[in-house]
C-alpha cells in the first residue's frame, strides 16, 4: 500500500538492513581531516601575513608633543554623524549675493550709458575702444570681487574708535578670613619648582611640558599641599590652579605607593571640557610615573568607563552626574579609600545645581582625607561647601574674588535706550574692522550663539560655535579648530566661559553682559593667561550699567569706554536695509530671502513662519 502512494515506510524488527561498504566509509573517514587539515594550514597562513618580522618599537625623537594625552579621549568618543555643513551653506549663500550684485551693478551701468548717449569718438580703430571698455568692465570686476565695502564705507570702517578713561572708585576692602583655620596667602616669591621638594620624575615633566616658573597660586598651594593639610584657594581664572593641585598628589602617590588595586585621589570638576583637559594635564604631569587616571564625563563611552574604573585607577576625574550613575550601577567601584578629595571650580559646580550630589560624594568619601577647594570666585555657598568638607582649612587667597587678570584691559561700549538692535551690527564692525582673529564672542543663549555663527559667516569671517545643544563630538572639535587657528572666532555660551586654558586668545567680547560679575570674570578671563596681556570689550546696556559700575569699582587699571566712530552707526543701519527689504517682500510673499532660507533649514524651520521675517529683521 505504501509503494503504491510512493512512500517509504519504516524498517521493522525482522527486515534486513542493508550494509554500506566499509571502502567508503574509508574514504569518508580521510576525507574529514585531509579538510581540516586544509583549514588549519589557511589560518596560520593569515596569522604569518598579520606580523611583520621586520617591525621595531623606536622613540620618538623631537621636540615634546602633548596630544597623544587626548588620544584616548578621542577613541572613546562614539562615532556620530559629520558635523553640520553650516559653513558651506553659508559660503554658497555669499556666492549668491555676489553673483547678484555684479549683474546689479552691470545693468547699473548699461543704463548710465544708454541715458549719456555716445560719446564723440577720436579717431583709432573702433575695436580697440570696445577692448578697453571690456578692460575696464573687467578690472571693476575684479575690484568688486576683492572688496565688498564701497570707498566711503572704507572710509568709515577705518577710522578709529575713541577710548576714554572710566573714572573709577576706591577699592573695597579685602574680605576678612572668617572661619578658616591659618592663612597662608603670603607666600615666599622666589619659590621655584626645584626648591619644591618634588620627585625627579616631576621635575622632569614640568621641564618637558616648559613650565619656568610656578605661578602665585603654584607658590602658595604647593608647599601647603605637600604638608597633608585641607586647602580653601581662591585666585582669578588662568593663573594655574590645576597644576596647584596636580603635583602635590603626585608627589603623595609617588612617596607613598599603594598596596592593593585601589582609587586614591578624586577630582570633581563642573564640565567635561574642563574634565578633559584637567585628565590632559594630570596624564602630562604623570608620564614619566607608574600613576593611572581615568576620566569619566558624559558624552564619552560608558562601558569603557566601567572597564577603567574596574581597574581601579590611582586618580579619577569626573562630573558629579556621571560619577553618581557609575556609583549606583558599577558595584564594585566604591569611594571608601580615597585618600585626597579635590574639587575645581567649587562655584560652578553649585551654580549647576550639583550641590546635593557634590553632599552625597563627600558623604561617601573616606572621613580620613586631605580636601582641597579651588574657585575662581568665593561666594556665600562656597563657604558653606568648604565648612561641610574641610577640617581646618588652610585659606589661600592670592586675588579676591573679582579681580580679573593682571594684564587685562577692560573696555565697554555703550547701547542706549531705543538702540538695543543695534548689538549685532556692532560686533560685526568690531569683528571686521578691529578684532579679526583670536576672539571669544559669548552670548547669553545657544540661539543666539547660532545665529551670530550664521551672520558672522555671511559676512565673510571664518567662525565656529561651542554651546550645549552640540554632540560631544562636535564640541572637541570647535575647540580643536579654534586652537589650530583654523577658525578665527568662536562663539560660546557660558559652557566654555570656566576653566577651559585656550591658549592664544587676543580678545574676549561679551555680546551682553552676564548675570553676576562671577560670571563675567570667567568669561573675560579666557584671555590675559598665565601672564600675558589680553583685552576685553563688552557690549552695556542701560540695565547692565549698574553691573558696570562694580567692575569699574573693583577694576585696578584704568577701564576705557570705546566709542564708535560718527556715521558708522548710520552706515551700518544702511547695510541693514537690504535684509530688511526682503523680509518685508517676505510677508507678502514676493521674495524669498536666501538668509531667511538659511536660518530656517539650519534650525530646522519653514521660512513661511513668521519667526524668520524676525529673524530676518
């Protein structure tokens, strides 16, 4: 029955079962390892071709190149998208506005010829009057191409701005010391590095990173840091602060070695750029040490983090929020056997709201520790901070908490009432005439800071922008442009305004003013560095005069008031015009304007929206 349906049933007890001959079950037998054989031989093949026989480790040789400290950062960065092509919209933009213009101004000219009629010829060939009439089309040209500003905005643009002398007021007098246990703000002036008492190793690396002579607070922290004793420093921004605290722990992890795989040193810092170049310098500090560190911040790779932090790294710089998540969901990483607790810029931390999760770190670090507080500005929470996590604190005030650098020269401009719109046109004067390269241009918001890139860009100036609404990634790499010179200004909200040492800053402009005159000795002190000379020009309004008048009173060089030369204001009002044209034919929906075009399909808008005629105004 089953054959005839074409199946095959299954073999019963007394069927006979057949048997294969044992020849090929032979064959089957060699065939199996003759293939693995085959296999074996392929993959020590591929192993051979992977090492080259003739590779030698050597030294580099040169002069000391300190970017390999942020090569692991960088590895650690997740890999994202390229950053936004803004810059080439905003160069297809110009190209636009100038092809437009040079018609413009041609048909301009055919109609002056066509209402002046022709002119008696002088005797030659004609050809050669067309030639020289093409010749001198050509050469305006060129002319228009090469600058943008007419002759009498020439005129205007270089004249020179007008500086006076803000009369200023009697210093306050310096806090007093309440609450601390010694002070040892005076400090011996001729302390160099070697009279330190650090290890070679140290002292190697100072030399390699060509550090000369210790700074103020270098002088005063250091020897005070090496003794084992809670610090409370207080020094203007730029004057060396990290290294202050770096080499005192050091030189306690070198004295001291330890005993198991353990965290002994804890940095808390308020932003992952300044975490990144604190790791930067520590591991500089280090490299000729037997001393691990380990960064942990957002933006960067988790996992990694988790994996170093498991290691046990001797020093560990971290954010508040992303050290409270590795604690809560790394078990094995504890704080119980730090040994120095320091926290860099105390204030901003506060400011971040991080003041419970900065408690809970103390809370869970080792009771027996030496703390050290660093902050640019001493305020009524610092104090508070210092009397929780300190015992008997040294107090190291080399400047108070609003002088600015030493070498900073301070100037304003002044908005009156109804010229408040006037802000934008102002600093792309300033930019373009007077300030072109090394500047800092911070904002109050990341919205304006973006269309301040937009608009700066228009105008023909190379420029970048640091703000939070930026990836990780595209933060380092605004930064690394600005360093390498390769952008000349960049515009940055408060995110960039603490503890971030760019070198080279000429100038800081501050679009308005900040909220608190902490804040703004942050911000002015991104120049004037380590000792150099720097400037600074702030935009004041008649609400900001009151803030002014504080600098002012606690300025010890003489402030100036930079004032504007006569008809540029009118000249740049003009400028405006065109922009302002279209936007008014863009509500009655005539003209599109490609600067309205721009700024909505950057921010990811229609230009129907009437934001962008505002935006356009």
């Amino acid at each position: 029955m089953l054959a005839e349906l074409g199946l095959i049933g299954t073999i019963g007890e007394d069927d006979e079962v057949p048997v294969e001959p044992e020849s090929d079950s032979g064959d089957e037998e060699e065939e199996g390892p003759i293939v693995l054989g085959r296999k074996q031989k392929a993959l020590q093949k591929n192993r051979s071709a992977d090492f080259n026989p003739d590779f030698v480790f050597t030294e580099k040789e040169g002069m000391y190149d300190g970017s390999w400290a942020l090569a692991d950062v960088m590895s650690q960065l997740k890999k994202k998208r390229a950053a936004t092509t803004l810059d080439e919209k905003i160069e297809k933009v110009r190209k636009k506005r100038k092809t437009e213009d040079k018609e413009a101004k041609a048909g301009k000219l055919e109609e002056k010829e066509a209402k002046v009629g022709p002119e008696p010829e002088e005797p030659g060939d004609p050809e050669q009057g067309d030639l020289a009439g093409t010749e001198e089309e050509a050469g305006s040209a060129e002319e228009e191409s090469e600058s943008e500003y007419s002759a009498a905005e020439e005129d205007i643009l270089t004249k020179a701005d007008t500086l006076k002398v803000k009369e200023r007021r009697k210093k306050k007098k310096g806090q007093e010391a309440g609450g601390f246990f010694e002070d040892a703000s005076q400090y011996d002036e001729n302390l160099s590095f070697q009279d330190m008492n650090l290890s070679r190793p140290l002292l190697k690396a100072i030399t390699a990173m060509g550090f000369k002579q210790p700074t103020p607070i270098q002088k005063a922290c250091i020897p005070v840091g090496l003794l084992g004793k809670d610090i409370c420093a207080c020094a203007a921004t730029g004057t060396g602060k990290t290294a202050a605290f770096a080499l005192p722990v050091l030189e306690r992890l070198i004295y001291k070695p330890r005993q198991g795989p353990v965290t002994r040193v804890l940095v808390l810092v308020p932003t992952r750029e300044l975490g990144i170049q604190v790791h930067s310098v520590t591991k500089q500090l280090a490299q000729f040490c037997n001393i691990t560190t380990c960064l942990a911040v957002g933006g960067l790779d988790v996992k990694s983090q988790e994996a170093a932090l498991r290691a046990a790294p001797d020093i560990l710089i971290a954010t508040p929020g992303r050290l409270i998540d590795h604690l809560h969901n790394c078990p094995s990483f504890h704080l119980s056997s730090i040994e120095v607790l320091i926290l860099d810029e105390a204030d901003r931390m506060l400011d971040e709201y991080f003041e419970e999760q900065m408690k809970e770190i103390i809370r869970m670090c080792s009771h027996h520790r030496q703390t050290m507080l660093f902050s640019a500005t001493m305020t009524d929470e610092v104090k508070d901070l210092a009397s929780v996590s300190l015992k008997n604190p040294v107090r190291v005030f080399v400047n108070s908490n609003t002088d600015v650098a030493p070498f900073l020269r301070q100037e304003f401009i002044r908005i009156r009432p109804n010229r408040e719109g006037d802000r934008e046109a102002i600093v792309a004067a300033l930019l373009t005439r007077t300030f072109t390269d090394h500047v800092m241009l911070f904002t109050q918001t990341k919205k304006q800071a973006h269309r301040m890139h937009i608009l700066l860009g228009l105008l023909g100036l190379q420029v970048g922008e640091l703000h939070g609404n930026l990836s990780q990634t595209q933060r380092l790499e605004a930064l690394r442009r600005f360093k390498d010179e390769q952008i000349d200004i960049l515009v940055a909200t408060d995110v960039a305004a603490r503890g971030l040492d760019i070198e080279g800053v000429k100038t800081v402009i501050n679009f308005t003013m900040p909220n608190t005159i902490k804040h703004y000795v942050h911000r002015v002190g991104r120049t004037a560095r380590a000792g150099r000379a720097g400037r600074s020009v702030s935009l004041v309004g008649e609400e900001e005069r009151k803030m002014l008048k504080e600098i002012v009173k606690a300025a010890k060089a003489p402030v100036k008031a930079r004032i504007l030369p006569q008809g540029e204001e009118a000249q740049l009002e003009q400028g405006g015009q065109r922009v302002a044209s279209e936007s008014g034919a863009l509500q009655s929906g005539q003209l599109e304007s490609p600067l309205c075009h721009l700024l909505a399909e950057s921010l990811g808008r229609s230009t129907s929206l009437p934001w962008a005629v505002g935006f356009c105004v």
